[in-house]
C-alpha cells in the first residue's frame, strides 16, 4: 500500500460527504486506502464514512487530540500517511500524484500542503497556510500536544504538494463556535496549568482567545509566548504576526508599525507583516510608507510561491484574502493625496464589487477632473440590479451634496437624460413641470430620501403637503421631510408657516402629516423665540391627537407609551400625563417635567420655558392668583351678557399681567364667533389647542366653527373624539345632542 489516508472524526455529517468525494481522483490514481477514526458521533457520520471505506475505527474520547491522531496513524498500511481533517476538500492534487509517479518521494520525508481556511460563506475572507500533512510512515512518526497537535517530522520538506480548502472556520453556527472554543480553551488550560512556561501553548491560547473576540486575553498571552520563544532564542514567525494583527485592532497603531519593521529587518517575504504594516501607517496617516508597503504586500501575494507563506510552516497567511481591499485602500490614499488622475487610472483595475465600495471616491474624481460626463455610462453598469442601482444612487446623492451648488444643476441636466424614476426627479431638478399623479407615484415606490426633492419642488409650486403625501407611510414621510429640512434650508420658513396656517383637523392623514412636520421642524431647523414655542406645542397637539386616533378609545396613555417604538411619540405621551397634574400637583409637576429634560434635553430650551412660566405662576401672591380667578369670571359673564367690547377690555388688561392663557384664547374665540369672525376664530382656538390638548371645551368649540363653516365631516370628527376620551358628562351631553344633528 503507497499511501494511506487517515482521518479522525466525530459529528462531521456537515463536510465528512464533500471531503471524502474530493479524494475520488486521488484514490483513483494511487494504490491508497481511506482510514477513519470516529471518537464518539451521534450523527451520520459514520453512516457516511462507510460509504467511502470499510476502514472505520472507533476510539472514546479522551481531550488529547495527539493521542487520538497516533491511534487513527496505528491503522494505517500505506508507506506513506496523508492526514486530513473532516472538513478539508482536495482542489488540487496533479503535484502529489506526480510526487509518487516519479522519484521525488525517495528524496523527502515529508511535505507540506497549501490549506486555504474559508472564513465567509461566499468565500471571500480566507487565509493560506503551508502545514505538514505528509509524511513517511515509520514507527518513530507521532503528533505531540493534547491540542493544536504538531507532528514529530523528519525533513527534507516538500512545498504545497496538493491544495486543500478548509471550512471549519466559517462557523456558520454559533453554538457550533461556541463549543469549539470552549472545548479548545478547556484543553488548552488544563494543559497550560502543567507547563504554563510552554511558549507554543501561549500562542494557541491567545488565537483561541482572538476567534473568541477576547482580544486583552489574547494580548497577555501572545506577548507572553514571544518573550518565551526569544527566551530560547527562537523567533516563531506566527506569534509576531499574530501580535502585529493584536495591536492593529486594538488601535495601537504605533506598536503594530514598531514590531513589523524589526521583523522585515530579518524576512522581507512575509505577505501579513507587509499588510499590517501598511494598514497601520495607514492609520497614522503616514501615506507614503503606507504606499510602499501596500505595493510590497500585492507583490507578494501575486507573487504567493515566493513568499514566506508559501515556503515556511511557521507562516500563517491571514491577510491573503485582502489583495482586493488592498488595492482599494491604494486608491483611498491617492484620493486623500488628491491624486484624482491617479484614482481613475486604478479604478480600471478593480473589479465591479470593488467599485461598489468606492463610489463616493470615483464619482468625486471625476468631479475634480472634469470627466462627469462619464457620468451615465457609470450608472448603466449598476442599473441591471435594483440594490446595486440604488447603492449607487445614494452615493451619487452624497457626492452632489459635497459639490459646489453652482455645479450642481449641470449634473441634474446630464442626470435628466437617464430613463426612469431618478431621471425624472432630476428633470424636476431643472425645473421640468411633471404632474401630481407621476410624482405621488415616484415617492410611492421610490425609498431613497433624495426623493424628497420632488415634495421640495411640489411644495414651491403651491401643492398643499397633504395632497403630495396622499397614500404614503409614515415613515417615508418622515424621511422626506428629514432631506428636505437637512438640504433644503430656503423652504423652512415657507414650511413653519405652512404649519401655522393649516386650520384644526382630526382627520387621521392630515395629522400624519402635520405631526412628522412639526417634530421635524422642531428638531432640525433650528427657529428661535415664540417660532420654537409654537413648533414644540404643535408637535405635542398634533402628535398627541395622532397617536390618540390610532389606539383604541379604551387603551391607556401609560400602556399606549410602551407600545410606541418613536421615541417623539413616546416623549408627548409622557408630557401629556405630566401635565394632567398640574394644578393638583405642581411641586411634582415641576420635578416630573425637570426629570423629563433630562432624559430628553433636545426639548431643554422649550420645557425649561414652561417651567418658568408655570414658576411664576405658582409663586405669585395669593392676591394675584385670585384676581386671575376674577377676571375670567368677569369676562366669562360680560360674554354671557353679549357685552364683548367689555370682556374685550378685560381680556387686553389680563394678557398685560399674566402669561398668555389658553382660556383667556378661548374667550377671544368665542368673541370672535359671536362677532361673525368664524375664520379668525379658528385659529384662536387652534393656538389655545396647542397649549392645551386636554382642554375639551376648546375642541367642541373647534367642532362648532367647523359645523359653522360648512366642514360637517372635520366637526364630526373633532366631537367623536370629545366623545371617546372625555370624562365631563356636560361637555359630552353637548357632543351627544350635536351628534345627533
């Protein structure tokens, strides 16, 4: 028997099939046999296996995995022993086969494999290593070590006979990893307490600790290994690589730039060394040297039989796979040495994935180069697949907001020219006209929050928002208006008095609306004085009533509270139970609303108003808070008399006094109803509303004027919500008898 193939396994039903179907052409050249060791499955491992070879053994499992590796090796008849794991695939083998078709195998005593470890499921992150695998079969031949076994190998070596791919690091499952590490930790710790001066076990801790995500842990003990390797006067190649990697991501930048140039000074091949030490002096925005070396690690890696990986067993090889980000990361530098020549020059050497990632940086190059014009031969090579065209859509946006304004409207005319719903909005851009009914449609389908420049242009026109926003969800609302508040700063004003000037209504769509407006404004466009008053008492009344109407009647305010996810809802409905206190608990009216600062400070400014008002209040004289009471009780009579121009001069001497008083603004109102003024009225009542939304009385009298004003169906809706949440038997004897009607 030439070779023998031997394998310890136990629960392997997820690779075992793969692995031993991939020896099929090797079998089938060499006289071979296939041995497995099974130490304990539950699966269908063996089942499998059986399938493959009557050679399967059984041995229970003791935590050394040198021990069960020299028992499966005891099985074996072959001169010479290949071993593999359960989860390794043969891609290659032409060099092993012609290694015993010829006289080479006569000349070594063992050879080393290249094993690709696949990391990610599509196969893009992976490492190389070069690892002994092959060895002549002898009685002295045996693996040390209760894990991470290593072989007791006689050289002459041969180099990457036969290739391999590895998928036992994908750890697609994560009980799967969990249990790998910990059972690797138990070992590799019982182990360590009998020799904790063993700098080879040092190091496996620390990778252990590294896929763990435990990176201190790691640290202590990949140092530690170092110091005991250069102790013995040994420099292991894996150790200073592994804590060049530590430090990198750990963001000790310095470090990682410090222990990679001593190594070069003694190996200039090492394709890790190369690329942590660009990526660090990347990070220290040292970006010539950073150049030099990143061409250095390219070189090598497309130069792979030449570099230490290749040659060394000692060389791990975990910065192979980031050849493409390297090449990208060469770009990013030139782009921050504004080499924009440069940048589309490399540009043409990355494949379309790479591209994907650096949009912004080529579409600003091509900006600063005056290429733009190659603008939609770029976007056609996206627009095939929706997510990529969209990707590419949003960093296009991106740029254009980084650009001159006065260069922004040449790009919208070059973009006009594309034939779908982003060339549309960008012929809206350039002052195309387009419909309503298109435009709905394009923010119906469309997600992207660039889009909000169609609401932008709609509204300039003189589009009531309402209309615009006819059958689109709230979140997409909130998104447009978000954009346009961010990057439309001409409309904010013309957005503030939309809002002011928009009458009562308790119609489920308008207040949508009117609320993402108002908390928009309220959050972003930074008004000042009675403009940011009247924005934070509009978020409340219209975020309130909007909330109010999509829960059921019999749900409470605390209970609605902790079903909201929007931490804007969740706020109003908070204030709202604060001031229902008010009057009966006004020290922990103050301290609730103080407590509710905190916790949310971007309201500070407003609250803190409130508080001070309410302050004042409080702390007046009981002579001035009775003559409060006396004056709304003289102009409530004079009203009842129809004396207005009475309660009219009472009204002007109380608002010269105290604060202004939402029923102080429903007496106006209803001054204004008796006088005819039923439009005026309304937006009286609407400011008293705002300061007060538990005030029912002012909402039957907005029902009222609306009854009044011929809007039967807003003065219904305003009533049944009297109907559903007010507790005044005569407020609701009123709703009822109006109802009626």
């Amino acid at each position: 028997m030439l070779l023998s193939i031997v394998m310890m396994v136990k629960n392997e039903e997820q690779y075992l099939e793969n692995t031993l179907k991939s020896l099929e052409p090797l079998v089938n050249e060499l006289k071979s046999e296939i041995i497995i060791l099974d130490t304990g499955s539950t699966d269908k491992t063996i089942d499998i296996a059986r399938e493959y070879t009557s050679n399967v053994y059984f041995e229970k499992w003791n935590d050394d995995f040198s021990s069960m590796r020299n028992k499966s090796i005891k099985y074996a008849k072959g001169k010479w022993i290949l071993i593999l794991d359960a989860d390794e695939e043969l891609i290659e083998c032409n060099k092993l086969i012609e290694f015993f078709n010829t006289d080479l195998h006569k000349k070594y005593n063992c050879a080393s494999i290249e094993l690709k470890s696949i990391v990610s499921e599509d196969a893009s992150i992976y490492n190389k290593t070069s690892i002994l695998r092959l060895f002549k079969n002898s009685s002295e031949f045996k693996y040390v070590g209760a894990i991470h076994e290593q072989p007791m190998y006689k050289a002459p070596i041969f180099n990457d006979i036969a290739k391999f791919n590895h998928y036992g690091y994908m750890y697609e499952n994560e009980e799967i990893k969990q249990f790998k590490l910990k059972r690797n930790e138990k070992i590799l710790l019982s182990e360590y307490k009998k020799n904790p001066k063993d700098p080879y076990l040092n190091y496996q801790l620390a990778k252990n600790y590294t896929a763990g995500g435990d990176k201190e842990e790691a640290l202590y003990y990949m140092e530690k290994s170092k110091k005991l390797y250069e102790s013995i006067n040994y420099s292991f190649i894996a150790v200073e690589a592994g804590l060049a990697k530590l430090h990198f991501e750990m963001g000790r930048y310095e470090k990682c730039e410090k222990i990679c140039t001593e190594y070069i000074k003694k190996d200039n091949k090492n394709i890790d060394i190369y690329c942590y030490l660009a990526l660090s002096q990347k990070s220290l925005k040292k970006y010539e040297n950073s150049l030099e070396n990143y061409n250095k690690y390219i070189w090598l890696v497309e130069n792979y039989e030449l570099s230490t990986q290749a040659n060394d067993v000692c060389a791990t090889g975990d910065t192979i796979s980031f050849y493409e980000n390297a090449k990208l990361d060469l770009i990013e530098i030139y782009y921050i040495q504004e080499n924009y020549k440069l940048v589309l020059e490399k540009v043409k050497n990355i494949s379309h994935d790479m591209k994907k990632r650096i949009q912004f940086i080529i579409l600003m190059s091509m900006y600063k180069e005056k290429k733009l014009c190659n603008i939609i031969s770029y976007y056609n090579e996206f627009k095939d697949s929706l997510v990529e065209k969209n990707s590419f859509i949003f960093e296009l946006e991106k740029f254009i907001l980084n650009i001159k304004q006065s260069d922004r409207n040449e790009i919208y005319k070059t973009l006009s020219k594309i034939d779908d719903n982003y060339g549309y909005l960008n012929k809206f851009r350039i002052g195309i006209e387009l419909n309503l009914e298109l435009c709905r449609n394009i923010i119906l389908e469309e997600d992207g929050n660039y889009y909000g420049d169609i609401i932008y242009c709609l509204f300039k026109e003189g589009h009531n928002l309402v209309d615009i926003f006819e059958n689109i969800d709230n979140i997409k609302i909130n998104n447009y208006l978000n954009y346009i508040i961010d990057f439309r700063k001409d409309i904010i004003l013309d957005l503030y008095n939309y809002l002011i000037r928009e009458k009562n209504s308790m119609n489920i769509n308008k207040l949508k609306v009117y609320s993402n407006l108002a908390k928009n404004l309220l959050y972003k466009s930074k008004l000042k004085g009675d403009k940011l008053t009247n924005l934070y008492y509009m978020n409340i009344m219209y975020t309130y009533a909007y909330v109010k109407q999509i829960f059921r009647n019999d749900i409470d305010d605390k209970i609605i509270k902790n079903l909201l996810s929007c931490n804007n809802q969740k706020f109003v409905i908070e204030y709202i139970s604060i001031e229902k206190i008010k009057n009966e608990k006004p020290i922990d009216y103050i301290r609730k609303l103080k407590k509710l600062v905190s916790n949310n400070p971007q309201y500070k400014e407003c609250i803190e108003d409130i508080i001070k008002r309410f302050e004042t209040e409080i702390y007046c004289s009981e002579e001035l808070k009775e003559l409060k009471v006396k004056y709304k009780n003289l102009i409530q009579i004079d009203i009842k008399e129809n004396y207005l121009n009475g309660a009219i001069e009472k009204i002007n001497e109380y608002e010269s006094i105290f604060w202004e008083d939402p029923d102080i603004l429903n007496f106006k109102a209803i001054i204004n109803i008796l006088k005819g003024n039923f439009e005026e009225s309304e937006m009286i009542l609407k400011n008293a509303y705002m300061k007060n939304v538990s005030n029912y009385n002012i909402l039957f009298n907005i029902a009222y004027v609306k009854e009044i004003l011929g809007d039967d169906e807003e003065s219904v809706e305003f009533l049944e919500y009297i109907k559903k949440f007010c507790c005044d038997e005569a407020v609701l004897n009123d709703v009822h008898n109006k109802l009626k009607k």
